[in-house]
C-alpha cells in the first residue's frame, strides 16, 4: 500500500510544471489604505483576493485526539497548526493575496472561545488565532476579520449577547423576532460588544509581540457577517450602529481599513466616513446584482468587495466566467473571496477536512473531479489577474503544496 501511495504522489507531482510555492516575504508587511475608490500597498493599486477560511480560530469539523480541547456539544476544537500554515501556502499558490476569517474575530459564547462568558477572557484560545496571524504574515497574506456573526453559530455571534442581557432568544426560534434588534439598539448591549473587541483588538501576539491593532497583517475589520434585522434580506442593520462601531475600531485600530458586513449594499450606509469598503454576498453568482452594488458603491466614492460566492455552480446563476470578468474589470472593486477552502487534517498528510455545505474547496485531494479542478483553476486564473495583471491559460496545472507546509520561520514564542 505504501508504494502505490508512493507512486500516486509521484504520478501527481510530474502533472505539474510549477514549483512548489514558497513564503514570499519574512519581514512585517505594508498597510493597506484607500485612496477613494481604490486600495493601496506602498502606493500601488492592491487587490484583495483569497478564499474564506472560517475555521481558523476554532473549528467543528475535526474530532481532536484525547486529551485535546473538545466541546462536544458543538464538536467544537482548535485546529492544529500545521492545518493553519498549509492554509498559508494554497493562497500563495492559488495567486492570492487575503483571507477572509471569521473565528479570528468571532469568538463568544462556546468553552473554547475567547469570550465563553461576558467578560471572562479565555488566553487559551489566543494561541491559534496568534499562530494564524503570525504566519500569515510570514506567508505575506493579509486578513479581513469580521467582529461579530448575524447566526447562532458554535464560534458565537450576536446572541450572545442578546442572551447575556437577558433575552432569551435563539436563532432557531426568534430569527424572525423584533427583539433581535436589540442587539444593535440596546446602549448596554453595544457597550459590551465594544469591550469584546476591545478584548480582541489589543491582544498582544505571542509569537510576534504586536498587537492585532498595530499588525498590518490584518489589514481590515468588518461589522459581522452578513449581518440583516428580523427578516430575511432586510439589511436592518442600523447606520448610526455601523457609524459608530467602525470608529470605535477606527479609534484603536488607526491603521485599519473598516467593511460594512451588513449583508448587501444599504444605500443609507454609503455616507458614513469611517466605512472605507461595502460587500455582497452571491448564491446564486448574480451578474445584475453585482454591476448594481459596484455602481452604487462607486458613485459613494468607496470600494466594493464580493465577500462570498458559490465557485461550485451548486445554487446555479450567472457562469463563474462571466463574474469574474466584471470584478476583474471594474475599478472600484478591491477584490472577492469564495466560500470556502478546507485542506489537510495536519499533521495527518491523508485526510482532507470535510465540510457538509457543498462549497468546500480542497486543495490538492486527488479524489477531486476534472470538473473541480477546472473550477479551481479558473480561480487561480482569475487572482492572478486581479492581484498581478497576468493572463494566465486557464489549464495550467496547480503548483502542488507539500505537506507539511514549511513554516516560513522557526516555531517560536516572543518572551
């Protein structure tokens, strides 16, 4: 068994012609800023493309050894290291730039997060999200972080902090509640939800002695994610909440750059100062759509950005072709990320992570389709084209990323 395992790593080696990508930078990276409608490293346009990597925090898709920190109640563990640094190397090589995370700023309610009650600060959790931060900025990958989930999800959101203020309500059965707007309008509320990103936002990393606040690698905070009021599609997320959580983060955080993660474009949020960037997300993948958010966001003199898409084709809509030719020929789009990347369950070189949506993208697994790795490609093809103006043949073949990826510097604590 051995070696035909051995022959069939082999046989998919020689399919590429591409080197084996590698760390590109080790030294601590640029800002990113906005100049009107366009984003900005060292003075030249930048794009901000990548996938979405949820789980980088905390995840619920592994069964962890025992002995691990587990919370079976949401099958929630901490992802292992080696799982975070290959995350690093497949956005090198699929001609990334960013990765859109949500359990690095998203971390309430659950034993393993950082807030698991309000107020009580778990150090524990920091430890990944410090790795991750870390070596995506030894890999030279940025991070857009959202604060805060629109879902009753197992990393938590805002019913955590409905519930600790004393609204008994779950996303199960009061999605479609008035009092959920509790979480944007309630003065007591939003001044909790200021002291966990303040928890979040002046963490001093242990592997590099910065704080999230002053470390360019995480170029930008968002609101939440896909963020709506009581009923579905609304966009109810009040713009004196958003004017007033972005500068709160604007305040710590001088140097970052501030998404609207109210799910869609809400006209009456194009005015506020602090909000440098808007985003949409697609399921289906909707051509209409998305000309009518660029040309509203572009008008307000902002940068727009499609948070998520289906790459898969799963929920149907407009070919993957046709939409990324307007996000690659739009100037006021500062890029996209796709839902969403799984890879290895490192050190376990064998086993792929499983996610049960449909629109898990694995890196590298050789049981993949010709159809998903066409798929694949065509993504690679078009980041390449958005971050560095290449037209690349659609069929050229995927660098590979060994496993395990190297870490670009030596694992190492600052004491």
């Amino acid at each position: 068994m051995a070696i035909v395992k051995a022959l069939c790593l082999s046989l998919l080696a020689a399919t590429s012609t591409l080197a084996v990508p590698s760390p590109p930078r080790r030294g601590r990276l640029s800002p990113v800023v906005r100049n009107g409608s366009k984003l900005l490293v060292d003075g030249k346009e930048w794009k901000a493309v990548g996938p979405n990597i949820y789980w980088l925090g905390l995840d619920e898709n592994v069964t962890p050894p025992a002995g691990e920190p587990f919370d079976p109640s949401t099958k929630a563990s901490y992802p292992t290291k080696e799982r975070v640094t290959e995350a690093m190397a497949v956005v090198n090589a699929l001609g990334g730039t960013m990765i859109r995370t949500h359990t690095l700023g998203v971390s309430t309610g659950n034993p393993l997060s950082i807030w698991p009650e309000q107020g009580v600060v778990n150090e524990e959790a920091f430890d990944i999200i410090d790795w991750a931060v870390y070596q995506a900025g030894l890999y030279g990958v940025r991070l857009l972080v959202p604060l805060v989930d629109n879902y009753d999800y197992y990393h938590g959101g805002k019913y955590n902090f409905l519930r600790w203020a004393g609204f008994n309500l779950t996303q199960a059965k009061d999605s479609n509640n008035p009092e959920i707007q509790q979480f944007y309008t309630n003065t007591a509320i939003v001044s909790v939800f200021k002291d966990y990103i303040k928890t979040l936002v002046t963490h001093r990393n242990q592997y590099n002695n910065l704080t999230y606040a002053e470390d360019p690698t995480i170029f930008a905070y968002e609101t939440g994610n896909e963020l709506l009021g009581p009923v579905w599609g609304d966009m109810n997320c009040p713009a004196d909440w958003v004017q007033d959580i972005a500068a709160y983060v604007k305040g710590l955080a001088p140097g970052k750059l501030f998404f609207d993660g109210t799910y869609g474009i809400n006209k009456t949020h194009l005015n506020i100062q602090e909000v440098d960037v808007y985003s949409d997300h697609f399921y289906p993948t909707d051509n209409g759509k998305l000309q009518a958010g660029i040309k509203a966001v572009e008008d307000a003199g902002k940068v727009y950005f499609a948070g998520e898409y289906d790459w898969v084709g799963r929920s149907g809509g407009d070919s993957l072709e046709s939409f990324f030719q307007i996000l690659e020929n739009s100037p006021a789009v500062g890029g996209d990320t796709f839902w969403s990347f799984f890879g290895r369950n490192g050190p376990d070189c064998d086993t792929f992570v499983n996610h049960s949506d449909g629109f898990t993208l694995q890196y590298g697994n050789p049981n993949n389709t010709a159809y998903t790795n066409s798929r694949i490609q065509l993504i690679r093809k078009h980041f390449i084209a958005m971050s560095q103006g290449k037209n690349i043949d659609p069929k050229e073949p995927l660098p590979s990323v060994p496993c395990p990826a190297p870490s670009p510097q030596k694992y190492r604590k600052v004491q």
